[in-house]
C-alpha cells in the first residue's frame, strides 16, 4: 500500500507540476494585442500590482458584486491557505517557526474551510441562477474538496492516525526513500482524494488560481496613449 | 432565423418596485432574431458571403487561431469557475430573465464548444464537464445570444477574474463572420464608411452643405461667425466624430457645441470628409483587421491635412477604440520609436494628449479660464449625467483614473446650475449600458433595446421623480440615438436626452454678448 501511495504521489505531483507548468506557459505565451484593462484602472505598473494584491488576497471584485459569495468563497479559500500552511510540518523537519506558530489557527481554518464549502454548495442548489450554470463537474469538484476536508479534520477529531508516521512517509518520498504509510482508512480516502485534486488541477477550472494573473482586464496599465502597445502578429500587420 | 419581414413585437418591462434579481424565463428571448447579413455585404468586407461548406471545423479552426492570437480570450475560456456573481450584473438578462443572457450563461455557449474541442476533459466527458458539440443549434444560439450582449463590460467589473465577456461575444462574432454568418445592421455599415467615409453614408458634398447650414443657424441664432470646416490643410485640430453629429438630433446640438467652444477659445480645427466618422464597428464585430481598416482612415486624414491634434467628439465606443486602440492601430499616440508610428508622431504636438476627447478639450480651456458661460442659459434643465460604458469602462480622460466620470460632469457643473447623480450602482464603472451598443442598435432588435434599457430607466425614473430631473446628459451617438427611441416606451419625452456639448452649447458666451 505505502508503495502504491507513493507512486500515487509521484504521479499527481508530476501531472500538477507539469501540467500547470504547461498551462501557464500557454496563456504567457499567448499575446494580449490590444489594452483592455477594466478601467478606472491603474497607470502604472505598481498600481497593476496593488490592483492585483487586493484581488488575490482580498477577492476585491468580488467583494463589490455579491457579498454572499464573496464571504463563502473567502472564507473557503483564506481557510484552505492556512490548511496548507499548517500541512507544511508534514514536510519540513525541523518545522518552520511560522509554520509552528499557525498550527493551532489551521484547525479553525479546517472548519472555516469546510463550512464555506459547504455554504457555496448550497448556493449550487438553492439559487435559482447558480443552479442554472452549474455542471456535473462544479458539484463534484465541490464533493472532492468537501471530502479533503472533512476527511482531514475526522481524522483530527475522530479516528487519529499516527502523524508520526504520516510525516516519515512524506518526508522519505521527497528523497525518493518510501517509508510505511500507517494502514488507516481515513487516511487512505484522504490522501487518494488529494492525489485525485493535484491530477485534475490542469485540466479544470482550478486554473482560475494561476489564469488571474494572467487576466489582461486586470493586469493591464492604463497608458494606451503614452506607450505604444503591439504584438508580434499584430506588427506583421505594418510590415505589409 | 425569421423571414426579414416579420415584425417583431416591442414590449417595454413594468418599472419594479424593488429592483430584485429577476426570476428566471427559459428561452424568453429565443425569438430575437438580428437579420442576416447578405451575401454582398460580407463580401464587401472580406467574408464568404453565406455560411460555408464545412464551416462546423472551419469555425472550430478559427477558435483555436483566436486561442492563439488572444490571451484574453485563452485565459477566459480556463478561468470561469461558475461562482455566479456576474449572473444579475448585465442589463439583458435584467430586462429579459431570459438566463443565457446571464454573462456567465453567455460565455458558455462558446466555452461548451471550446471544452468538447480544446480540453482533455471535454473530449473524454463531455457531459460532465458540459461540453457540446458545434452543431447547427449551437450556431444559431450564437448568433441569437452574442447578438444579445452590447459588449459593454459591465460583468468584467464584477467578475472576480476579470472575465470580460465582450471579449468573448467579439470572439464569437469573428468566428461567426469568417464561416459566413454575418449581422445585416453591422456589416452594411462597415461597407459604407469604407466606401463613402462614414457610417451614415453621408457623401462629401451633402456633408459641405450640412455644415455650412450649421453656420446659418448658428449665426441667425448667436450673431456669432461660427465656423465649421471642411477638409482644411494646416488646421490645428483635426475634429473626428460620429457621423450622427452631422444631423441626427439630438447629436447635433453637440456639434455646434464643439464649433462654439474651438471658434471661442481660437483654435483653428477642421473636420475630415475622407474620416467623418469616429466610430468604429469593426470593434463589434471583433475584427482586429476590420477595426485597423477603419482607424487608419483617420492617421491617413491626420498626415494629409497635417494637423498638430487629434480630438474625438461625443462617442462612447469611438472613444474606447481611440483612447485604447488608436495607438496600437495607427500610431496616433505617443511613445513609439518604430518609424510607422513616428512619421504620424512628430508631426503631432506632444504638449496634448493624442487623441484627446473633446470634454478633455474644454474642460482644460474652462480650468484655464479661456471660456465664458451663463449658467443661467441652462436653468430650465434639471440634469443628470449616464455614463456610457464604453467610455466607463474601457477609457479614460485628464490624468488620473477616473477622469472620464469626473470631467464631464465638471463641464456640466461648469454651464449648469441644476445637476442630480442617479443612484450609486447605476453609474461611473457600474454604470447600465443604455441598451443598444455593440452594434445592436437597429430595428429588428428594438424589443431586446427596450428591455436592456430597464435598470437605466429605473434610476432615471427615480430622479425624474424624485427631483425633477428633465435632461439625461451623455457623451455617446449610440446611447443618445438609443434613448431617444426607447424614453417613450417609459413615458418619457424623446427630447430629455442629449450631449454634454449641448449644454456648453446652451450656455457659451461667444464674445460678442451685449
Ligand atoms: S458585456 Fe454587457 S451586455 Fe455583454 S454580457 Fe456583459 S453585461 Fe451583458
Ligand atoms: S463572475 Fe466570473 S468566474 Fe464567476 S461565473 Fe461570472 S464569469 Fe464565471
């Protein structure tokens, strides 16, 4: 089993890495040929990254369109943050300081996480509107997360595994040196649903996460008329 | 698609009490049929004339060219996660509940296809991930639904991803043009600035004889020797505006405005037959190709009269592809070093900002105090000022962010005593489209215009009422020919709208005062 996992995490890890790798290599590559910042917009380039900031971390445009969603979507997504943060220990010896330190905030952040999950899936239901654009896959990717997490935090409060050992096995796979995973069904479904997330990354609309940065309404200047903007196909173009 | 003959039923929404989210109408407006384009007209323009043998792969090759030639659309197709906030936020899907004019509901009909064609999961499982294939039925929701979006942008500010779906209804529209599936309204005008100059049709001649009218009437009305030229080399300004200000009212009255304020502050200007249009279809239309056509008319105008400025009049989607896209397009800008664009940009004088809008224009002569007004001239008008959402959302003016809400309403405060804002929500970036933009702003869709102006409607509504406002003030051709048609449909008189200039029209002194 703990060989089985292991290779389990070896793919995951190189489908996620490869593949966003990929993806995000598309949309750079990708020409933006006309400025279309959604003004009022920044005119520089700190202010892109100021712009940028406030829609990562604090989910600005959403904020202005629906507080429901944007206090669901926040709550689950600063939640997730600190769960990972709080996971790191799992790979790092010895643990971080800061990654110390959170370790008892990354518990209520499991619950955070999972209630706004949870609230989001409801909206799937019970908003007519949402419920309307929903598909298959939006409801099982929110199964998949609700499934990480409350598998996680079961195995927190419910059926302990030994995170001693959880620990030696993550951090003998980062040097290719597999030690036994603990034979626990939780932590079995836990890690199968992590790996199944990591794989399915690439190829769903977990892109939103890398596909912001790249999202010329927003990362655009607001300079058209002081700077000439062109594109490679766009400037073949004046070569006629 | 209806026979072109078949009149379709006009409908104006009942005012809400409580300006809720709409429940939803399935298929309300399935019945929306924009005519399509004959043959000579996507001819005319470089596309097949009629839908083309095999055009289900020829359009899928087309995204996938566009896919590669736009990262706006590339990273839109991957990025929506389906959240919903942008759901309410458009004017169509408010006036109609129909749900595919939700943004959201918009951009899935490409990305469906885009995800059966383009993505692992769409080829494996399509009906989990939602993914169609293009068929007939999914064409012709396309060229119903993307002629249902006035690409106004109004989602991208709430999308927490910036996910505009203009940009994706532009796609759509040029992947509709290259298999032959054109939209009658949008391509016949295209033909017609190319061949005759402007989007009216308007020949040179008839345009020499309207403008030389405007200086009777404005002489006969002001005392004043205003003039209003015609193709004169060495002018300073080279005045480039919607042909709509050359008759239509009341886009006309604006005109007039723009003559008083150049004959006041002494500036020496000239409009262009071979440019007398500033607005730009091909936008609409998605066509980087086509828009490029279309602008260069006007960096040809500029180096042959050789004129040291370039001011664009009151026209909103006009002034998003001068201010954002002229530079790109023509070099009509600053800041290049590639000798196309600086043939044009040494010729122009760096002390302005090229182009300038108009309102730029005066409000710098206000602040500098070389206009004079009575204000008083303006006191039978209670006004309020509708943001267009091109020039909202998709530009600027002055300095700083912002300016394009600031300044107008600075002139209008400037030659007016009475002015009242409309809600907050309705106006500045969340500004409601007026309805008819994005090249919708003809007949046959008249019934989806007058629903799309609803919320603007509402927030007029409750000003008018509430504070008696009389005048909805606007720097657009397209929302002041839209609103004229569809004010009645709410009770209210045609004659409330009009331009900014129109009231520094009102109220200029031209000097020669008693
Ligand atoms: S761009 Fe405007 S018209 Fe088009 S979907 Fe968005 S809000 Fe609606
Ligand atoms: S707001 Fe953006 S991410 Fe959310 S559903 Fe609309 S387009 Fe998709």
């Amino acid at each position: 089993m703990s060989l089985l996992f292991a290779i389990l995490f070896y793919v995951a890890a190189l489908v996620l890495v490869v593949g966003v790798a990929y993806r995000i290599r598309e949309f750079a590559r990708t020409p933006a040929p006309l400025l279309i910042p959604t003004t009022p917009a920044p005119t520089s380039t700190g202010g892109v990254a100021l712009r940028m900031a406030r829609e990562v971390v604090l989910f600005e445009s959403l904020f202005k369109s629906n507080l429901w969603i944007w206090a669901f979507g926040w709550l689950f997504h600063m939640g997730l943050f600190l769960v990972l943060a709080r996971h790191l220990r799992y790979f790092t010896e010895p643990v971080w300081s800061w990654v110390a330190l959170i370790q008892p905030f990354g518990i209520y952040a499991g619950f955070a996480m999972a209630a706004g999950l949870a609230a989001l899936w409801a909206r799937r239901f019970l908003v007519e509107r949402i419920r309307y654009i929903s598909t298959p896959s939006d409801h099982l990717m929110l199964a998949l997360l609700l499934g990480i997490a409350a598998t996680g935090l079961a195995m927190k409060f419910l059926m302990h595994t030994d995170i001693v050992a959880v620990k030696a096995f993550f951090l003998g796979l980062m040097v290719f040196d597999i030690q036994p995973l603990p034979a626990h069904p939780g932590l079995y479904v836990h890690l199968l649903l992590v790996a199944l997330l990591m794989i399915v990354f690439p190829f769903s609309k977990l892109l939103h996460a890398p596909g912001i940065f790249f999202s010329p309404t927003r990362n655009q200047a607001d300079n058209p008329r002081e700077a000439r903007h062109v594109a490679p196909w766009a400037a073949k173009l004046e070569q006629q | 698609m209806a026979a072109p003959d078949a009149k379709p039923k006009v409908e104006a929404p009942a005012y809400r009490e409580f300006p809720t989210i709409p429940a939803l109408q399935p298929e309300a407006m399935a019945g929306s049929n924009p005519y399509v384009a004959a043959d000579k007209h996507n001819e005319a323009i470089g596309f097949p004339g009629a839908l083309v043998e095999g055009w289900e792969q020829k359009a899928i090759a087309k995204m996938g060219e566009l896919l590669g030639k736009y990262r706006s659309l590339r990273v839109y197709m991957d990025s929506c996660v389906h959240c919903g906030a942008c759901t309410d936020k458009c004017h169509y899907f408010i006036g109609t509940g129909d749900p595919k004019n939700m943004p959201v509901a918009r951009q899935e009909l490409m990305r469906s296809v885009y995800r059966r064609y383009f993505t692992l999961p769409g080829k494996l499982f399509p009906g989990l991930v939602g993914a169609r294939d293009m068929t007939k039925d999914v064409l012709d929701d396309w060229f119903r639904y993307y002629n249902q979006c006035s690409e106004c942008r109004r989602c991208s500010v709430f999308c927490p991803y910036g996910i505009d779906t203009a940009e994706v209804t532009m796609a759509a529209k040029e992947i509709m043009h290259s298999v032959g599936l054109g939209h009658k309204y949008v391509n016949e005008i295209i033909g017609k600035v190319h061949k005759i100059g402007n989007n009216l049709g308007l020949p040179g001649p008839a345009l020499e004889d309207t403008l030389q009218g405007l200086e009777e009437d404005v002489k006969e009305d002001t005392g004043a020797d205003v003039r209003y030229p015609l193709d004169v080399k060495g002018a300073e300004v080279l005045l480039v505006t919607p042909s709509a200000d050359f008759f239509a009212e009341p886009h006309v009255e604006s005109l007039i405005g723009y003559g008083k304020v150049f004959h006041a502050a002494g500036i020496s200007w000239t409009l262009s037959s071979a440019a007398s249009e500033a607005g730009n279809f091909g936008m609409f239309i998605g066509s980087y190709d086509q828009m490029r056509k279309i602008a260069m008319r006007v960096r040809e105008a500029a180096l042959e009269l050789g004129v040291k400025r370039i001011v664009v009049g009151e026209c909103g989607h006009a002034w998003r592809v001068a201010y954002s896209f002229w530079n790109t397009l023509t070099g009509i800008g600053a800041g290049a070093n590639d000798p196309f664009a600086v043939e044009l940009q040494k010729q122009l004088d760096p002390n302005y900002k090229q182009p300038s809008h108009i309102c730029e224009v005066t409000w710098d002569l206000i602040r500098q105090g070389r206009l004079k007004f009575d204000k008083s001239a303006n006191d039978h008008r209670i006004i309020t000022f509708h943001d267009s959402c091109n020039v909202a959302r998709g530009s600027r003016m002055g300095d700083d962010p912002g300016g394009q809400f600031d300044i107008p309403r600075a002139i209008i405060k400037a030659v007016a005593n009475n002015y009242v804002e409309m809600a907050r929500g309705t106006t500045r970036e969340k500004t409601f489209c007026c309805g008819g933009g994005g090249g919708l702003l003809t007949d046959e869709l008249l019934d989806l215009r007058v629903k799309g102006a609803l919320p603007r409607m509402e927030a007029l509504k409750a000003v008018a009422d509430g504070k008696g406002v009389n005048f909805m003030a606007t720097i657009c051709a397209i929302c002041k020919a839209q609103f004229t048609k569809v004010l009645p449909f709410y009770g209210f008189k045609m004659g409330m709208v009009g331009g900014v200039h129109q009231l520094v029209s009102t109220a200029i002194q031209l000097g020669n005062e008693q």
